[in-house]
C-alpha cells in the first residue's frame, strides 16, 4: 500500500524537532528549506522538506556548523549527488561499449580461426555446428 504524502505545518514541524518556529522560518530566510506554501500563505512542509530540515537541524544544533557552513555542505551534497549520476552513466555507458567490442572481437577470432583452418587443410570442409568433415575425393 502507498503511504499517502502529508504536508506539516511549522508548528507540528517545530515539535517533531523541538525547535521554534522563528529557527524554521530563519532557515527559510536563509534558503536552507523551501516548504510551499498554501493559498493562505500558510507554510507546509512536505516529508522530503522534513527531512532536509532534519539534516540542517543536525548540522547547526548538534555538529555546531554555522549557516554558511550548511549552505555549503548541502550545495556540495548536491554537487555530488550530480555528478554520482553522472558517473553512474558513464560506467553503463562503457559496459555498453565494452560488450559491444568483446563480441565483435570474439566474431572476428571465430572468422580468422574458419580461414586458418581452410588455409592449413583446404580439403576440409565446415559444417554448421562447427565439425571438420574431410571431403572424399
């Protein structure tokens, strides 16, 4: 069953992490979290922007990192989240490739191994499932 996604206002949010409110919408001011918000201009935090405030929470109350230091680590955070993906797709990209030349390689010996065999015994014939039949004169 899908868990159906809530929104939490800043009071139910500042209790989940008991924190004031004024610390939330500092957070906001500062662009760390950037809950929606409703017709009324009511702030709603969705649960991935809980998590995000959980994560600024733990880095300014319980690591002691400044504002600037966050900002810094979640811009890096998402930097290496890029180029993760990045990555990701070159790896499967050269695994392509990498398949790709192997079996090319492999038909290219499997045809110079038949003209070998037809150089070396010209009599010799191949039949499709790769047995030497010797042709009677």
């Amino acid at each position: 069953m899908k868990r159906k996604k809530g929104h939490y206002s800043i009071s139910s949010v500042a209790k989940m992490f008991s924190v004031h409110q004024q610390t939330i919408r500092l957070y906001e001011k500062e662009g760390l979290i950037s809950p929606k918000r409703s017709a009324g201009n009511t702030r709603l935090f969705s649960d991935e922007d809980v998590d995000r405030l959980e994560e600024v929470i733990y880095l300014t109350h319980k690591l002691g990192i400044n504002l600037a230091g966050v900002e810094m680590i979640l811009r890096l955070q998402k930097q290496i989240k890029k180029m993760q993906k990045e990555m990701n797709l070159m790896f499967k990209h050269a695994q392509s490739e990498l398949t790709k030349e192997t079996l090319h390689a492999k038909e290219i010996i499997k045809d110079s191994a038949t003209r070998l065999a037809t150089l070396k015994h010209p009599k010799e014939k191949k039949l499709k499932d790769d047995i030497i039949v010797i042709k009677e004169d």
